[in-house]
C-alpha cells in the first residue's frame, strides 16, 4: 500500500489522457489508498524512477 505524502504544488505538471473505464478504476484504487491521483501517480513515478536500483 502506497503512504499518503505531500505533493508539491510548485513543480511541473503532466496530462494524462485515461479512458472512461481505466479512470473509474484508478478513482477506486487511490479512494481505497486514502489518495489523491495526483498523490499515487506522484509515488508511482517517484518509486520508479528514483527507488528502483540501477
């Protein structure tokens, strides 16, 4: 389960285009999570890209 953690409002943002179905599912996931979207896809690429060993 992902930790619920501060998302900086002053960095730079990105858009997603999501399908109908693939958002209702996302919107499920994090409200289980106690998340934002914007919270578990920060995580997600942070996790990704900075946690992971090269």
């Amino acid at each position: 389960m992902l930790k619920k953690k501060s998302v900086r409002r002053d960095g730079k943002m990105i858009h997603v285009r999501l399908d109908e179905k693939l958002h209702k599912k996302l919107k499920i996931k994090v409200a289980k999570n106690d998340l934002t979207i914007q919270e578990w896809v920060y995580q997600v690429i942070e996790n990704e890209l900075l946690n992971k060993k090269k």
